[in-house]
C-alpha cells in the first residue's frame, strides 16, 4: 500500500506515541497534499487555506485518536472530504458576502493559465462528488488505482467504476462548459 | 491518454500548491495554537487542580499560619504595622473566602467531527454540531443549537450544570447524558447514568434516569413542518403525519407559507387514513382561500375524493379547474360529461 513506501509515515509511529516534534513534522509533511485536496475539491467557492487549516487543527487534535497507523493516509482524507462538505455547505452565506478572493489565480501577465483552471474545476464540479474525487486523485495528482482504493477506503473496481463514468461526464460537463480538451495549461512557474 | 485526460494531468500539475502558500497555511495554523514547543505540551499535560485539592490547601495553610506566634517579630513602626496588618489580611482572605467562580465562555462548533472539551476538571464534553458555552465553572451552561452533545459531570462536586435548547432545560447535577436537537425531530435528551431534570418549553418537569430518555418535541410551526415532512420521507403512518401537521397548525407562529403546507400535508394525512369527507372539506377550504402551495395536488386530491363521495357532480368543479392544464383531468371531465362514469 501507498504509506508503506511513503517517507512521511516514518514520523508517524513517534507523532502516534505522543512525540509532539514528529506531530508537527507530520502534520508539516502532510499539509501539502491537504491543501491540494483542498485547492481541487473544494470548489470554487471554499477557500481552500481556510479548508486546510481545519483539517491541520483536526490532525494536531485528534492524531491520539488513531490505532492503526496503516489507516492514516485514508483516515487525513476522509478528515478533508468532511471538512470541505461542511466549508461547501457554509458557503452559502458567501453569496451574500462576496466571492471568495483566490490569491492564486494567475496574474494579470498569464491571464490564461487562471481562466483555463478555473474551466476545468467548473466543468468538475458538474459531475457527481464520488466521480470527481476518483479523477482528481488518479489523474490529477497521478496515484495508482489501488493507491486511491486505499484512500477512499473502497476497493480497485469500485475505483475503475467510478473513472469510467467520471470521464463521461467530464466529457459531457466540458461540452456544456466550453471547455476545449485541446487547450493547453501551462505548468505552474516556480516560487520565488 | 485522451485529451481530457491530459487536460486533468496538467490541470493537476498547474494547481500544486505553491511552498509560499503551504508556508502561509503553516503559519495560520500555528496562530491558531498547533505547533507548540514540547515543554508548552508538556505544561497543558499537567492536571488542573480540583476545587477539592484547593479547599484541602486552603485549610491546612490556614491552620500553618494560625499557629504562627505574631509577638515574635520585632515591634513595627506604625506604617509598616498597617501593611503588615493589610497583607495578612489579605492572605486570610484569599484563603479563608471562596474565590471568585472562573467565567467560562466559549463557542462550541464541530458540524464535521467530533470534538472533545474538558472546560473544568468536573465536566466533560463531546460534540458534532453546534452551540455555545457560558457560565461558570460551578454552574456551567450550554446553548445546543443543533447537533449531538454528550455530557459528562462528576457527581459530587457541588457542579450545577444546564443544558438549553430551543425546546429544554436540562439541569444536571452529577451524571452522563446526551442531548440530540434538530429542527425537526426537537430535542432528545437520553441518560446513561445518573438522574437529570428535564423541562420541556410546553411541559412541566420531568426526572429522567439512566436508561430512560425524554423527547421535548418542537415548539415551532416550522418545526412541526419540518418534522412532519421527515415522517412523510421516512413512510410514517399516516396519524403520525397527521398528528405533526395538526399539532404545527395550532402554533402562534402558524402562518404564510408554513401554514399552507401543513394544511396540504393534513389533508394528504386525512385522505390516507380514509376520512375522506373530512378531507375533501379541507380541502376545498384550502383552495376556496386561494392557497398556491401544492395547489394542484391538492386539488387533484379533492377530484379523487369528490368522485368518492359524490361522483362526477362532486367531482366537476375541480375537475373544470384541472383540464386546462391537466390531460388526464381533461379527459375524465370528457367521460364525466358524456356520462360514461357515475
């Protein structure tokens, strides 16, 4: 499975034991692949640092809780899915407020590379939830089918079920958003 | 790979996160008190001391400097002999009278997960949902607004702890129970161990023991709607939606479009149970006052109902009514008219 060759688990055994150093190299190790949960199945409309805050206050608070360190990658994950549902269900009250302000759009010197991001999380967010996770966590960010069983705690089928209907309706999604398959994303430029 | 899927690839690659955005989050996170040094983990480790252990303090120090001889010391000047006098006044004080109630005031929010609190070292609670803490910690009070709280207090320990909903008082003196409220199901208070007292808004009180549990129902008309919308989703017998509806109709705060639904939903209720005159009055009552909501089910219901009681002839008005825009009334108007049903 993925943790057993994954070096941030080597802190997690000591972070299980009470060890508050390796807790925060944990949660440090971890806070990367959280917030890109965050960033691509939050939604356009959850801010996706306040979204991963959450989850890293439920980590700091609640890693006494697990027993089986072989679950922690599945358990953070289903930590950030609870967590977006309910920032989505508080979102609500943003419309009244304002959109939330994304930082890390592209800058007025790349227009685009923001405009087609954007594209693509609209056209996501029109497929089912169960659909778009499988395709985020396989496609996006490049995991094995079994790694992402393992994630979402279902089995390698289910997985393959799900990435067959999800390219479906990403196809028909794309259509009715304009999206055009043949456009091209430049890849992010690196942090000064 | 197909297109798209290479669009998802880039996109992913597009929308890694920056480290100057990791570092911002890790930043945040520390404000909000995570990342704290050993030693500082160490130190929220220790246990706070119980008003007991004070109490037990208090008085085997009072009774050390009882003992205490005064004429020893050396004769005062009369400044110092006042401050002297002032600071052993003080400390008396300070041991001898109660100390002022710590004020508690928090605001408990979890709708994801469970959270756990120890506000004092006698209570303890559990929750996912939401509400707020406030009192002190020898009468502690919470306002559940919705969700599941647990509570634990020890008994015994002069702790006097209440628990508000929309719907309940909760007064605890030293048990273990849960409270559950939502909109539609009002609030559940069930006991594991110990006695607590419960008083519902429209009830007087009531002592519940362990094993035993009090429902104090809604006290809302849209409570009551809503309650009798989740029995009608959950297939409920017909009388308890019936009972709901009737119950939110004869709220105060029964009006506008909350009533006009708990009026369609009754005479849906009524026409299940097969009191169907009554139903039919309903009704048409209903639709002789103009109400919108579920107009046309409820008026397909009467065409229903009127046929039952008194055939076409009943049945026609409605029935006029539907075929402008309902082809199936149209067409048992049609039969109606020719005399092809009774």
């Amino acid at each position: 499975m993925m943790d057993s060759v994954d070096p941030r688990t080597a802190s997690l055994r000591d972070a299980l034991s009470g060890d508050a150093a390796a807790a925060e190299h944990l949660l440090m190790a971890w806070l990367p692949e959280v917030l890109g949960w965050c960033m691509r199945l939050g939604g356009p409309k959850v801010d996706a640092s306040d979204a991963a805050q959450d989850v890293g206050i439920v980590l700091w608070t609640r890693l006494h809780e697990i027993r089986d360190p072989d679950c922690f990658p599945a358990w953070i994950f289903q930590v950030t899915r609870r967590v977006l549902a309910a920032h989505r269900r508080r979102a609500w009250i943003r419309r009244w407020v304002g959109p939330v302000p994304n930082r890390y759009a592209a800058s007025a010197a790349a227009p685009d590379r923001g405009d087609l991001s954007h594209r693509v999380q609209a056209t996501l967010e029109r497929i089912p939830t169960r659909q778009r996770e499988a395709l985020v966590l396989v496609y996006a960010e490049g995991r094995t089918v079994a790694e992402t069983a393992h994630l979402l705690g279902i089995s390698p089928n289910t997985v393959k079920s799900r990435l067959r209907l999800g390219r479906l309706a990403f196809r028909e999604a794309a259509e009715a958003t304009g999206l055009d398959p043949d456009w091209e994303i430049p890849a992010q430029e690196a942090a000064p | 790979m197909s297109r798209d899927l290479r669009l998802l690839q880039d996109w992913g690659r597009a929308t890694q996160p920056t480290p100057a955005h990791v570092r911002e989050v890790a930043d945040r996170l520390q404000d909000r008190g995570c990342f704290g040094s050993p030693a500082e983990a160490s130190l929220h480790g220790l246990p706070a001391p119980t008003p007991h252990d004070l109490t037990r303090t208090r008085g085997g120090l009072a009774r050390r400097l009882a003992d205490l001889p005064l004429a020893r010391t050396r004769p005062l000047r009369a400044g110092r002999r006042v401050a002297a006098i002032a600071a052993v006044a003080a400390v008396v004080a300070v041991i001898v009278l109660p100390r002022p109630d710590r004020v508690l005031s928090e605001r408990l929010e979890s709708p994801a997960d469970w959270q756990e609190r120890a506000p004092t070292s006698e209570v303890a609670l559990r929750f996912q949902g939401s509400g707020s803490l406030s009192g002190t910690a020898h009468s502690p009070e919470i306002t559940w607004e919705t969700g599941r709280l647990e509570v634990s207090v020890l008994p015994e320990h002069d702790v006097h702890l209440v628990v508000e909903t929309r719907e309940a008082r909760v007064i605890v003196t030293g048990t273990a129970f849960v409270v559950e409220r939502s909109v539609a199901q009002g609030s559940v208070v069930s006991v594991s161990q110990g006695t607590v007292e419960v008083v519902c808004r429209d009830e007087g009180l009531t002592s519940v023991g362990a094993g035993s549990r009090k429902d104090c129902p809604p006290v809302s008309a849209y409570g009551w709607l809503a309650r009798a919308l989740l029995l009608q989703d959950r297939h409920a017998a017909a009388g308890e939606v019936l009972a709901s509806a009737e119950t939110g109709l004869k709220r105060p705060d029964a009006r506008g479009a909350v009533a006009e639904e708990l009026g369609a939903i009754r005479i849906l209720a009524l026409a299940d149970l097969g009191r169907d005159t009554e139903a039919l009055a309903a009704a048409e009552a209903y639709l002789g006052r103009g109400h919108t909501t579920r107009e046309d089910e409820v008026r397909r219901t009467a065409v229903r109902l009127a046929r039952v009681v008194g055939g076409c002839a009943r049945a026609r008005p409605h029935l006029e009514v539907l075929a402008a825009t309902d082809p199936e009334a149209a067409s048992l108007l049609a039969a109606c008219t020719r005399g092809d049903l009774p």
